[in-house]
C-alpha cells in the first residue's frame, strides 16, 4: 500500500543524505517514468499524466507496475489490457475489498488511469479531465452506496488523513 512516483519536480524540492547540492536530473520509479522519457529525454506534463495513471492502476488493482517473479512476471498495462477485453471488473478491482465497489465507478477509474497511460502523449488528457472523471465516479459510488454495494466517501478519507509528511528516498 505504498504508492510509488515519477518524481521529476520532488526530486528538485529534497537535498538528501548523499546530495550536496540540490539535483535537477529527473528521478523516478522505473514503470512510472513516461515512456517518451525514455526514447527521446523529454519531459513534460503529459509526463506527469501517465505517471498518476500507473498510480492510479496500482491503486485500482493492488498489484505493483511489474512484477518479477521468474514463473510469471508482467507488466500491469498488458495483464490489465486483458482483463478489459474480458469485461472483468472484479479481475482488475483489488481482491481486497472483497467485492464492495460500484462498478460503474470502478469502471469509470479504469478508463480514466487508461486514458493516463496511452503511448502517445498527446492522446493523454489534463489533470483537470483526469480529476474531473475521478470526482465523478466518486460522486455516483457516493449516491449509489447502501451499505453492501459501496462504501461511503469519508470512509476513504479517514484514510487519506493518516499521510501528512513528504519525505526524499
């Protein structure tokens, strides 16, 4: 449960134990740096976009970006490219919450961390978009909610308010 980041703009904010100075090359998650980072060194914040998408599939499905294991390694955008084909909302949503999610917004999430990680930055929408689908889903998972078939939003805010430091790696 320890979500991972593209930190292009923190790695600037932080001087750590083995800096003297502060750092302006990008740091980053491998898997959570923007594949155009990789071919041609360029940043920008279609970068960023992709990097909240793979968060947001992390948190979605509760498996990491790639998984190692010898006998069954993967990428989660081919594993989760799968399960869409197949229409299986409750393959993708974390097995830990035992079922008790709004389709329509689990669905809603899942298109939107999609539309985060397209191979063409272009094709990627703003955060204002991305924020905009999110609230919206929240908002139907909020009005749907009775107890078996959803839960409510303050549930995960209590959640939330747990976190209140940044701290460099």
């Amino acid at each position: 449960m320890v979500a991972k980041i593209a930190d292009f703009g923190l790695s600037r904010a932080f001087i750590n134990e083995r800096d003297s100075h502060l750092s302006t090359q990008p740091a980053g998650t491998p898997s959570y740096i923007d594949l155009e980072f990789h071919r041609f060194g360029k940043l920008d914040k279609r970068s960023d976009i992709y990097s909240f998408g793979m968060i947001l599939l992390q948190l979605i499905t509760g498996h990491p970006p790639i998984r190692k294991q010898l006998d069954d390694p993967y990428f989660i955008i081919d594993w989760i490219h799968t399960k869409i084909e197949c229409r299986d909302i409750h393959g993708i949503v974390d097995q830990r919450l035992n079922g008790e999610f709004q389709v329509s917004s689990a669905w809603r999430a899942v298109e939107t961390a999609m539309s985060c990680i397209e191979p063409q930055p272009i094709q990627r929408p703003d955060i204002i978009y991305v924020l905009n689908e999110l609230s919206l889903g929240m908002e139907i998972d909020h009005a749907n909610s009775n107890g078996s078939q959803g839960l409510p939003i303050n549930h995960h805010s209590r959640q939330l308010d747990s976190m209140s430091t940044l701290s460099a790696r």
